[in-house]
C-alpha cells in the first residue's frame, strides 16, 4: 500500500539520529510557530506530523492501491479509501450543511466542475504512476530518505508555479458552477447516496478481485497486535482509514476547511521566483487579495505549508521507530526522469484539477462537491495509462 517499502529490511530497533532529529524539529516547530503565529497554527503542525506517521505506519498509499487494482485486481486498497471517505462523510456533512463547528465558521471545499479538472486530474493520474506517489506520499517519504522523492518534490512544486502562469487560459475554457451535493440533495439524502457509491466500488472490488484470485488477499496489518507494533508499525490498514477520516475533520476543525495540500507548493514556486526577481504578483492567478496577502506573508502563516512540513517530519519519525530510515543517493538514470517528468505531472494536474488525491479527491468528496467524482474517474484513467508507462522508467508494475 505505502509509497514507501515496508518490506525493506529491518537494520535496527529503531534510527537513533534521526528519530532525535525529527522529534527535535517536531518540538522546536510547535513551539516556534505557537510564539509567532498562534496556537490553532501550532496544532495544524502538529496534525500534519500525525498525518505523515498514520500514512508511514499504516502503509496507506493511494497510488499503489491503485496501481495494484488496476494490474493485479487486489482492491484492499481501495476497499480501505472507501471506509475512510464512508466514516469522513458521516463526520463532514453534518457540520458543513450547519456552517459552523464549535462556533468557528466552517466550509468545504467546492469547486467548479469542467474541462481543466478532467484533463488535470488525468495527468496528475499519469504522474501518480512515474513519480511512485501523490502528494502527501511525496512528503512523507522526503521524511522517511526517499531520496528520489526530493526530485519529484522538486519538480511538483515547479509543475504547480508553472501552472499558475496559464490559468487565464484554462479559466476560459467551458465547466459547469460549483456544485454541493449537500446543498442540492440535502445531508441525509446526500450522505445515503455517498454510501451507496462507496459501498458499490467496494463490492466491485470483491467481485474482480474473488473472479480473478479466487479469494480476498488478507490486508497487511492483520496479525496479532501489541505496544511495540503499534509504536513502529506496520497498523492495520483499516485503523489508517479511520484515523485519516478523524485528522481531516480535525483540520476542519481547527483550519474552517478541509485538509490541502498542494496550494502550498504552488505558493513555494511563487516565493522563489518573486524572490529571483520574476513579477510574479502582475500575474492574474496572483491578483486576487488572499493570493498576494500569502506571497506578501511569511511562509510559517500559510496552515497548508505547516502542515506538509508536518507530515515530512511525521514520516521520517515514523521510518526512524521502524528502524528502516536508509536514504540511498545513487540513483539509475530512468528513475531520476521518471520523477522529473512524473513531478511536473503531478504539480501542474494538481494545480489544473484543484487538488490531489487530498485535497481533489479526499477533501473533494467529504465536502460534498461534484467536481470530486469527476476527478476521480479522469485520475483512475491517468493511473490506467501510468501503470503501462511504468516499465519505460524501469519501474516495477
């Protein structure tokens, strides 16, 4: 399931260095963004490192869930996306159809449904499969020494600026309004019919995956449970499903919105190029008020950048008690484009498609919005055509 390989073989009990650095950096993080910024800015650190150890741990990825679907038709993977978004729902939609949570104003993440979220999302599919991940996998593993992944990282943040270059362009092209099944349905009709769906993919996956195997593949994580496993891993893909259902509502909760990623990597690309000299606040997907406020602004006030640097630190956290942290620096060639070419895929279909698998595709569906089922099944097809592109790269299928 992860994108990073909990097979590898264990070295040690547990990465000494590491685990000190990352636990000092979790630390002095938290402290220093609670001083500057605010508390509420401290804990969303701190959920994004929580993140980032529930993905490591519960080995809880959704490219190779995929990735194993579509060319081996072992859907545990999706089965376990289906409960998360089945639990997340059923937390969301009560909240967001009342517009506020403990008396802070809430809100989903709604957005347009057109061309550029179709032909976004198939390229970020596309780049799911060279890069070996999507986006919080990317961050996680920069934490855990995925040394190739610093490459797609890379890359995804100068995929996600260049894309805010040509959206005049693809504003013009035709989409329908943002759409809220929430507010067109109602939140209990809304939320049976997401059941339903959620509860025909899983069945499907049964279906394929009993016609061609014969039986279900026994999910990782099932075996007997104690207080070491649990500390360094591997958790029962289920337990990862519901934890991530109760984190993003924890965002929710302490952010107004749902959990996003990507918009941080776009911001990212934009600091640097203001900072080479390039005008980047003429552009007109900088115009906007909140756009120039957060390239005005230090980079510790925007909730989605503290966040993934949360979860890069939660990964690496979590590889160092699992005593597999192993950065490996020579590279073959294949690799090293495949995540180049698989990075900018991702940055620039993400940035196109308003969001990843999280923020697209997670957050999309638990916010009730209609662009998230279209995004789905252009990126489903993205991954169709990556899991065939793999081999070209020297990636395995």
């Amino acid at each position: 399931m992860s994108d990073v390989a909990h097979l590898t073989p264990r070295r040690a009990d547990f990465n000494p260095k590491p685990l000190g650095v990352s636990a000092i950096l979790i630390i002095t993080g938290a402290w220093y963004l609670a001083q500057t910024v605010n508390a509420r800015q401290a804990a969303l650190y701190l959920v994004g490192v929580l993140l980032g150890i529930v993905f490591y741990h519960a080995a809880f990825g959704f490219t190779s869930a995929w990735r194993v679907f579509i060319a081996d038709g072992r859907g545990a993977g999706l089965r376990a996306e289906m409960v998360m978004l089945a639990v997340a729902v059923a937390l969301f939609f009560p909240v967001l159809a009342a517009g506020s949570l403990f008396g802070v104003p809430v809100k989903g993440r709604v957005v347009p449904v057109g061309i550029p979220v179709a032909i976004g999302a198939f390229m970020f599919g596309v780049g799911m499969q060279l890069a070996d991940g999507c986006a919080i996998g990317t961050l996680y593993t920069v934490g855990g020494g995925g040394t190739r992944k610093i490459v797609t990282l890379a890359a995804f943040i100068a995929g996600a600026f260049l894309e805010t270059a040509h959206m005049a362009f693809w504003a013009a092209l035709p989409g329908l309004k943002a759409f809220s099944l929430i507010k067109g349905l109602g939140v209990w009709l809304a939320l049976a019919a997401n059941w339903l769906v959620f509860a025909a993919i899983a069945a499907l996956t049964i279906y394929i995956e009993r016609r061609r195997h014969g039986q279900l593949v026994e999910p990782h994580g099932s075996t007997a449970r104690n207080a070491s496993t649990w500390l360094r891993g591997p958790w029962p893909l289920m337990a990862g499903a519901v934890a991530l259902a109760v984190l993003n509502f924890v965002v929710l909760a302490l952010s107004g919105q749902p959990l996003v990623l990507t918009s941080a990597f776009a911001l990212w690309g934009g600091k640097m190029a203001a900072a080479l000299g390039v005008d980047v606040g003429s552009w007109s997907s900088w115009a906007s008020k909140d756009q120039a406020a957060a390239l005005a602004a230090p980079v510790s006030h925007d909730v989605n950048t503290v966040i993934d640097v949360g979860i890069v630190l939660g990964g690496m956290l979590a590889t160092a008690l699992a005593g597999r942290y192993s950065p490996v620096w020579r590279l073959p060639a294949r690799l090293l484009v495949a995540a180049v070419v698989g990075g900018m895929l991702l940055g620039y279909g993400a940035k196109l498609a308003y969001g990843c698998t999280i923020a697209a595709y997670f957050s999309g569906i638990v916010s009730g919005s209609l662009h998230a089922w279209l995004w789905l099944v252009a990126a489903f097809l993205g991954n169709v055509l990556g899991t065939r592109l793999r081999p070209l790269f020297g990636l395995e299928v």
